[in-house]
C-alpha cells in the first residue's frame, strides 16, 4: 500500500489532520478549494479513499496534478451542478467559507452533493479579534486572520454563533463540532465557550432527517 511521504505529512495544517481523521477508509471524497491537495493525497494514501479536488487557482492546480490529486478547475460561487446529489460520502469545504461569494448556496450545494459534509472556518468572534478591534479601533490581523482590510479574501465574516443559528434555521444536523484555540491546539477555554476562545472551528454536518436543502 502507498504511504504518504513524510514531509508532505509533516506540511500539513492541523486543521486537515483533524478533518483526515474524521473521514471513513474507502469514502469517496470532495473536495472544495482543494488548494494544493495535501488533504486528498494523505486521503488517499492512507485511508484508500477516491478523492476529487475543485480549486479555481492555476498554481495550485499544477502543485495537484504533481502530487497525482485528480483536479477540476472551477468556481465555487457557480455551484456543483456536474455532480448527482449524493454522489460522494464526504464533502469538505476547509478555511473557504469565509470567502466564497454565496456561502448558504455553497453550504446548500455540499448537502445536495455529500452524504456528510465537514466545514473549517476561523471564528470572528475570538476575544482576540473582538479586543483588536476594540481597544485599537483597527481590523483585527491574527495568525489566523493574517489579511490588512485592503487585501483580505474574507468577504463574509462569521462567528461560531452565526454558523450554529445558520444551520438550527435551515435544517441542517451538527454531528461533531470541534474548536482549536490560539495557537491552534484543542482545550478547556475553546470547548467551554467556543465562541469566545476558538479560533478555528471544524463541524460535520448532513441534513437532518426529511429536511432537504433549498438551492436558489
């Protein structure tokens, strides 16, 4: 069986550590803004999964076609409409809501498409980000939010509240729900009140049961 080379797994964010750990051997797998396919290739060589990557750059198309990570190029503000619903087991959209143009649609099309699906986003909310903003009246930029206003990619913010009230509105099930805090490690503070202490969040999510998604 094919092992990931070590520094590959050494490259890796931890957030995608986390997400690796949460899928099934043998899943079928998408993912969106796939970026340079760490995520599919570890996927791949260590649980046997069939994995598909959408991502919209061109540099980082080429990184996974080297890495051997099967890559469509494609926006994800116009949708999944090439797949059947339920077409895959997984579906993971990682560090991209944030930046997407319609994240509902999106979250809407994730639904329609995966069996389960897992999103990772930075919390707006962190008390870091809200004493920033604060006590310094400027836009807060953390190691997680690393962006000067002027050249951010994040055009819709959220909090952890937002997502939770989000998915309690649409129909839409939290399986599993996990906070990493500043230095992007689990804890007490993070799992207590995670909308305070969280920095990054990671959910599974379906759609609860006779509820179905409602695309535009």
């Amino acid at each position: 069986m094919n092992t990931l080379p070590k520094r590959l797994s050494d490259r890796i964010r931890l957030d995608l550590e986390i997400i690796a750990d949460l899928i099934e051997s043998d899943s079928r797998v998408l993912d969106l803004g796939c970026g340079e396919g760490e995520l599919l290739a570890k996927l791949t060589a260590e649980k046997r999964c069939q994995g598909q990557g959408i991502e919209i750059e061109d540099v980082n198309i080429c990184a996974c076609v080297e890495k051997g990570v099967p890559v469509i190029h494609a926006d994800l503000d116009l949708g999944l409409n090439d797949y059947p619903d339920q077409s895959f087991d997984y579906v993971i959209l990682s560090r991209t809501l944030q930046v997407v143009k319609r994240p509902d649609f999106i979250l809407k099309e994730m639904l329609r498409v995966g069996k389960i699906c897992i999103v990772s986003f930075p919390n707006f909310g962190a008390l870091r980000v809200r004493s920033h903003l604060f006590f310094r009246g400027r836009m807060p930029v953390t190691r997680n939010l690393p962006y000067q206003w002027f050249n951010t990619p994040n055009i819709h913010l959220l909090t952890i509240k937002d997502f939770k009230t989000f998915c309690r509105t649409e129909g839409i099930r939290i399986l599993k729900q996990i906070h990493l805090g500043s230095e992007r490690k689990q804890g007490i503070w993070p799992d207590l009140m995670p909308n305070l202490f969280a920095h990054l969040s990671i959910f599974t999510i379906e759609m609860a049961r006779n509820a179905k998604p409602k695309t535009d």
